[in-house]
C-alpha cells in the first residue's frame, strides 16, 4: 500500500517533467519568412490595367498591366518633328561651293593660257600674276565657304543629337508605363486598381517566391559551435494534436551579432539573454506559410 501511495504522488511530477520535456526537445524555434518585394510605379498617370490578384502566381517579365501613355507618344511625336526639321536645314556643300568651283575652273584655265603668252612674249608678267591671285582668291573663297558650312553642319548634328537624347528619354518614359513583374512569384497584397491614378514611387502590389521559405529561428552562444553555414537539419510544423510535419532544411546563414532573445522566440536555453540568428532553407510543399511557427532539430 505504501507502495501504491508513493507512485500516486509521483505520477504528477512524472507528467509534468515529461511534458517539460516534449515541449523542449528541439534546439531552437522560429517563424518562417520569405523575400517580399514591393513593386511601386515607375510613371505617372492613370492605371488603365492591372491584370493581376492576391496570390497570383506570376513568372519574371510577365506584362500584368498599363499605365496611360498619351502624352508621352504625343511629345514623341514633336521631338521627331523637329529632329527631322534640324535635319533638313543642313547645309549641300556641293550644292553651296558648285558656282565659286566652276569660277575657279575657268580662272585656272586664263591663268595657263596667260602662262603660255607670257612664255611667247605676248603678254606681259603682270597679267599673269593677276590670273594666278584670281585663282587663289577662288580657292580661298572655296575653303572659306566649306569651313563655313562644316560648322554649320557640326552645330545642327548637335541639336539634332539633343533632340535624340530627348527621345531616348522619352521612350525610356513609356518603357516604364509598362508594368512588368521583375520577379517570380505569388502575389501577397495588391495596393492599387485599375483606374486609380499612378504617381512615381507608388506601391502597386507586394510579392514573395513562396517556393522556397526561410525559417529564422534563435540560438544561444553555447549552441553557435554545434551548427556551421551548409549543415543539414531537421524542421518540423504543428500537424494536429501532438503531431509534427517534418522537413528538411539547410542553414543558409548564421549572424555574426548576438542580440537579447526575443520574448516571443523561445529557446533551449531560456536562462541565455543574447542569442543568435539564424536561416534554415526549406523546400515548400505548399503547406508552409510566412509567419507560420516552426521547430530546428540537429542534436537529436
């Protein structure tokens, strides 16, 4: 009887410390969390389309909507009206040195027949030495008028290449009304709908590649030696009463800080006041959820 007394009264302390222990038979614990990325709008204006909704799946390029790009294609439109207007007033030198060229073809022409009388003595040296300062008159003329237009060509090439400067930021302008997801992913938030008003830097959805999730859990300074960046470890999920999912995880990144234990983060050590941080990658089933709680086992 004395027996059976002793084992009544030691059946509570039995249970509690083997419920003491289930609770902390893992090494640390945390919540999972994924890269969220907030895309914002990159142009102004009216939001013609947003073809997209919470918990989409969208692929890197995807086109999910528009941006209202009137404007921009009309100041297009005039910035190519006018590159081709400064184009057009370039100056022919052809066209432009063709009178002052023939002159000087018909001044070098007397100049050679003057020559040739002088050599005969029929004419004297000063004509030919005013038919040689005709011909390089002309010439001079001739190289002062290309110099001339070639400066005047060089100016309008670099209006005109303003101009193209301009129209390359314009289409880098509607470029940006186009609204293209750059990650792949699952929609988590839309912040705006079709028909509201656009403005730079204005949130239009948040997405996060659920595919993979991070488990950042905590550590105590006298765990950091049994765990290394690359290590295998077990992570496991609440599935109904008393049961446990189980995946497998790889420790991706360990902090190089140690900061005070967070109060909702419970650790092995519960007596330790600095912890550290760490990531476990873990392949989702689709089961696994940002926020959800989660258990690191490695020692066992």
């Amino acid at each position: 009887m004395k027996k059976i007394k002793l084992l009544y009264f030691l059946m509570p302390v039995i249970c509690l410390l083997s419920c003491h222990n289930n609770e902390n038979d893992f090494d640390a614990s945390g919540s999972f969390e994924a890269v969220e990325t907030i895309l914002s709008a990159q142009a102004n204006g009216q939001i013609v389309k947003l073809n997209l909704e919470e918990g989409q799946q969208l692929e890197v390029g995807q086109k999910v909507g528009y941006i209202d790009s009137t404007q921009l294609h009309i100041n297009k439109m005039q910035l190519s009206q006018n590159k081709k207007t400064i184009l057009s007033g370039r100056p022919q030198e052809n066209i432009q040195t063709e009178s002052l060229k023939k002159q000087l073809a018909n001044a070098i022409l007397d100049r050679n027949r003057t020559d040739k009388l002088v050599k005969g003595g029929v004419a004297s040296q000063k004509m030919l030495d005013d038919a040689n300062a005709k011909v390089a008159t002309l010439q001079a003329q001739i190289g002062a008028q290309k110099s001339s237009l070639e400066i005047t060509n060089e100016n309008l090439t670099e209006q005109s290449n303003t101009v193209g400067v301009q129209l390359k930021g314009v289409d880098d302008q509607l470029n940006k009304t186009v609204i293209v997801n750059p990650v792949k992913g699952t929609v988590l938030a839309k912040y705006a709908e079709q028909y509201e008003m656009a403005m730079v830097g204005k949130p239009l959805y948040k997405i996060a590649n659920l595919e993979i999730l991070d488990l950042r859990a905590y550590i105590t300074g006298t765990q950091l030696p049994q765990i290394k960046i690359g290590q295998q470890v077990k992570i496991r999920i609440d599935q109904g009463e008393k049961k446990y999912k189980e995946y497998q995880g790889t420790i991706n990144w360990i902090s190089n800080k140690s900061e005070f234990s967070p109060k909702t983060i419970p650790t092995k050590d519960e007596r330790a006041n600095l912890v550290y941080a760490i990531k476990v990658r873990v392949k989702n089933d689709g089961y696994l959820k940002i926020g959800m709680y989660g258990e690191v086992l490695w020692s066992k």
